[in-house]
C-alpha cells in the first residue's frame, strides 16, 4: 500500500491514527515540530505493524518551506490526514494580537496553504484523499472559544468547497467533527463522560469513514444531534446563553 502523510502528528488524535493506518497497512510521515519528540512512538509503531515510519520535522506555520516541504517526500502520499490544531486562550486572545493571530494561523490560515499544495498535485494524478480534522466548535460561535470555533468554521467551508472541487477529480475529501475527546489539549476540563470519545475510538471512526468515501464525519456520533439543536437555537436565544 502507499503511504500516508500525517500532519501535526504529535497530537493524541494523530497518533492514534497513525496506529489505525498502519495497523491496516499503510507506511507513514510523521511530520510535526520537535518530530524527534515521536522517535520512540515511531520506532514501536514500525516493529508492532512492520510498516515503514518516516518523520518529517516541519513547521506549518512557516509558509515559505512548505512547498520544499512537500516536494521532499521520497514518495509522495496515497493521502494526507491534518490533524494540526491549537485550542488556544480565547480571553488572552481578546486581547493579544499574538495570542489571536496563531489561533487563526494555526486552523487555518497555514493548513489551507499546505492543502492547496498538496490538492493541486492530487488533482493533477487523479486520485488520492485528503482529510482534516475540523471541530464541533465550528457549526455556531460560542463566547467561550469562538475565536477558535471560527478558524475550525472556516477550515470546514475550505473542506466542503475543496470536496466539490476535487470531486470530478476522483479525489476524496473528509471532513471531521469531533467533540469532546480527552486529549492532553482537553486536560484538566470536566468533560461529561457519554459525549467525551477517546483518541482511539475517533481513529477508528475516521478510517472507516474515509474508507466509505464518506464527505462529513461527527465522532462521537452523538454529536451530529447535539449540533442539529445547538445550530436550531435562535440567536436572540442563544446569545442570553452560557454555552
């Protein structure tokens, strides 16, 4: 089988999807900032699943190197899986430039750059998938992080009319929708337990999707009926609401 690429592959989520394609087959690239921080993940992975594990040290915030970046994979990938993110401080980013610019950069300004990148050249051989991890967050502003919902709004519309572009090519584009999952970037939060997955049950949803061509995926499942009634709630409502 071809390989895949796995971008910001330090995340709880990355890994464990990195675990699922390789358990099914797939050689890898890691690719990620301080990658050698997954050289022992790396090196367990390959004798588990004996699949090949490549890591790719790369910042996606550094738009300059990401066409070098990609034009230096050996191989280039069956598909690419983002899963590039930063919750960020939505009080400190109110207030700090800095603060609100890499939360916007990192969901979505840098990752559109690299996917156009990467679009273009599976547009051109007719095939492969690409897939981004997006968020619940992004279906309705919330005060309490929607400078972060609205980065993860804009990624899932790219996602959509990327889809539609990319869908006379025979390439094809997933977008996912996770909730609440315990992950370091959820650590410390009450999350309530019946719509809080594990990295390893979004892992598993996201390759069973993405091998049923699947356009749009919420994990937990749930979630698809919880947004359905959070997006119907009226604004002059919902803006009288603390959720």
């Amino acid at each position: 089988m071809s390989s895949i690429l796995i971008l910001g592959a330090k995340s709880d989520i990355a890994k464990a999807i990195a675990i699922e394609y390789a358990t099914h087959g797939h050689d890898l690239y890691l690719a990620a900032r301080n990658v050698e921080a997954l050289a022992d993940f790396a090196t367990d992975l390959q004798i588990k699943t004996q699949k090949k594990v490549v890591l790719k040290e790369f910042d996606i915030l550094d738009l300059d190197k990401q066409q070098n970046f990609y034009a230096s994979l050996e191989e280039k990938p069956e598909g690419v899986i983002s899963a590039v993110g930063y919750l960020g401080d939505q009080l400190k980013a109110q207030k700090s430039q800095g603060e609100c610019g890499l939360i916007l950069a990192t969901n979505y300004t840098a990752v559109v750059n690299l996917l156009n990148i990467i679009a273009n050249d599976f547009e051109r051989r007719g095939s492969g998938f690409i897939t981004g991890i997006s968020s619940v967050a992004g279906d309705r502003g919330r005060k309490s992080n929607y400078l972060y919902g609205s980065a993860k709004a804009a990624l899932t519309a790219y996602l959509s009319g990327l889809r539609n572009r990319l869908f006379d090519s025979g390439v094809q584009v997933l977008t996912v929708k996770p909730g609440f999952v315990r992950t370091k970037m959820t650590e410390g939060m009450d999350l309530p337990g019946k719509l809080t997955a594990q990295p390893e049950e979004v892992a598993k949803d996201v390759y069973a999707a993405q091998q049923k061509g699947k356009d749009i995926l919420y994990t937990k499942w749930v979630w698809r009926y919880v947004m359905a009634i959070i997006t119907s709630i009226p604004e002059w409502m919902f803006k009288k609401m603390s959720i």
